[in-house]
C-alpha cells in the first residue's frame, strides 16, 4: 500500500506493518491505521489517513532501562496480549524549536501488539512519570556511551 505523507513524500507500506489502534491516540481518537517510520533512535508515527498527523517517537527503555509500568487486563484484553514478548511500546517525544527542552511522554505510552498489529496509549496510574519528561541530557549521554564503546573496539 502506498500511503502520502507531508514528512516523507509517498511511502510504501507493508499491510502487514500497519497498527491498528483500537482507540487512536489521546487528543486523535479517530485516526486509528499508523506506521512506524524508523529512523534509529527516533522515529515516527505517521497516521496513515492523515498526511499531516505524524508523532516524533522513541522506545522509552533506550533511554531508561528502569521504566517499568503495568497495563490493566482488560487493556491487554483489548490489545489481545497473551504475553509480554508480544508487546512493544513507543513514547511521544516533544522537540521545540530549542533543542534543549526536549521532553518524552512516560506517563502515557503506546503500547503496542507487535503479533497482532493491534495498538492503545495507555495512561498510566503513576506519580512516578510525568508527560513531559526532559530527555535532551539522557539523549547526550546515550550518544557518549555509544560513542565510547565504538572507541574501544
């Protein structure tokens, strides 16, 4: 399938590739078919009926190898989870025009069923995320450690 974007041109997509969200993200309940656009550490999440609608994306556990949360059974009911190695999740990253101020959503993942293409952000019952985490410094420290190890091979 081809699909146009504002981003990227046209791209072609995989059927197989494309996320079904059983509700479509917070604020765009009704965009429910989404692609993710890999680009390494960043990504995006581009609406596949909206050229315009696409989320700078990454995988939270790249940056915090310590986030944790959990998801209620009937969310995984919904998402059709059967069990934790099926699921990938994506958080919406925030990137003003100064660099610096950065933030990642913690609070309200996309989780995603990478089995059965089936997707949902899911507000978590926490104090200990917020929706606007500061990212720019662990982002910097990634690219350090990552540019360590290449050193020292």
């Amino acid at each position: 399938m081809n699909i146009k974007t504002i981003r990227f041109g046209e791209i072609e997509v995989d059927n197989d590739k494309i996320l079904s969200f059983v509700v479509g993200p917070l604020g765009f309940e009704n965009n429910l078919r989404w692609v993710i656009v890999d680009n390494g550490l960043l990504g995006w999440l581009q609406s596949i009926d909206d050229p315009e609608l696409a989320f700078v994306v990454a995988n939270p556990f790249e940056f915090y190898e310590n986030y944790e949360f959990s998801i209620n059974p009937e969310e995984m009911k919904l998402l059709e989870v059967t069990t934790d190695k099926e699921v990938s999740v994506l958080s919406i990253v925030s990137i003003p025009p100064k660099v610096e101020n950065m933030t990642i959503n913690l609070l309200a993942p996309i989780v995603i069923n990478m089995k059965g293409h089936k997707a949902k952000q899911v507000i978590l019952n926490s104090n200990k995320y917020t929706v606007r985490h500061f990212v720019y410094n662990d982002l910097l420290k990634i690219k350090e450690s990552k540019r360590d190890v290449a050193a020292q091979c």
